[in-house]
C-alpha cells in the first residue's frame, strides 16, 4: 500500500484548526481524515478524486470558520492541496511517485514539519511506460505554501515496468516546511 504524499498528510493544519476554533465542524474534519485515509487505498486515477473531495470539503469547513487561526490552518491545508495538484501535473504521465521520505543528517526534528539542513530525500518511482532516464524535482515551500526552492535530482534510468527507489542529498532552508516531489524525463 502507498503512504500519503507529506505535502498532502495536512493532519498537522487540521489539528491547528481544530484547536483554534469552537465551531462545530468535528463531523467535517472527520470526512477529511477519512479521505486522507482513502487516499493510500487507490490507484492513480482514483486518487485525483479523493484530492477533490478533500479540497471541497476544506473548502466547506474554511466558510463555515470565523476564527482567522483556524482559517490559516485550513488554508494553509488547502494550499497544499494544490501543490500537489501542480506536482502532479509537472510529472509525466507514464511515472508514478509512489512513496518519498526525508531522512535528517543531524538531530531529527521533532514537530514533524520538514527536517533544516542536510537531509537525504527518498523517492520511489513508477514507470508505466517506455524504457526512460528521469530526473526527479523537488520543489520546497513554506507554511504559506509558497515555493522556497526548487532542486533537480540526478537524472537515473528506469526501466519499463519497473518500480525504483532513488536518494538524493539536498540543503534544506530554515523556511521550507513541506516538499513535493515529480518526476520528468531527462533533457526536458
């Protein structure tokens, strides 16, 4: 079973929100929670669905708040939403980031939030298609879901058919705090 992208594990800005406001949208953020879960359970083209149902959703649960904390953290949320919209189409269609991690170099950071500094990124890879030589993108972004930086990995050949875990080393920024990842032929 595939794992949730991080940029779109939003659970962190859905406990933010929860705390800051009295509202009564507990059945609506259990809907998310329960999408997020469905999320791993699909295939590809089932997937996009789950994200609409989750961005409306947000959508819903954002003009029901009057609280303005509780309302950054659902559009903090919502922003990451498109993120990964944005990655997905930056990704050739015959590719599939199936699974990706951030191992830290040094002390690992204990709010959950992107490790700062020397990290070694993990990105397994899905080839649906022709034999190919990609080269993976990782594009950094703040909590306000604007992007930092963005990195090219080394290109790597990916057989047809074949699933491939990769590692790469990158600097993180002390303002990056999420990350999303794509995946394109080489020389594009």
């Amino acid at each position: 079973m595939a794992s949730i992208p991080p940029i779109i594990d939003i659970r962190d800005d859905l406990r933010r929100a929860r705390e800051a406001t009295s509202e009564d949208v507990e059945e609506d953020f259990e809907t998310v929670y329960d999408r997020l879960d469905a999320f791993a359970d699909r295939d590809r083209a089932d997937r996009e669905g789950v994200v609409d149902e989750i961005d409306n959703e947000l959508l819903r649960v954002e003009e029901l708040l009057d609280d303005e904390e509780a309302s950054r953290a659902i559009q903090s949320a919502r922003n990451r939403i498109h993120i990964y919209r944005e990655s997905r189409q930056q990704t050739d269609e015959d590719f599939v980031v199936v699974d990706s991690g951030v191992r830290q170099h040094e002390e690992p950071d204990a709010d959950g939030l992107l490790p700062v500094g020397e990290v070694t990124l993990t990105v397994t890879v899905a080839n649906t298609g022709d034999d190919a030589e990609v080269v993976p993108l990782v594009a950094l972004y703040d909590e306000d879901g604007d992007e930092v930086e963005s990195v090219r990995g080394p290109a790597f050949d990916l057989p047809a058919g074949v699933e491939e875990r990769i590692e790469m080393d990158l600097d993180v920024p002390s303002d990056a705090t999420h990350y999303a990842v794509s995946v394109t032929e080489a020389g594009v």
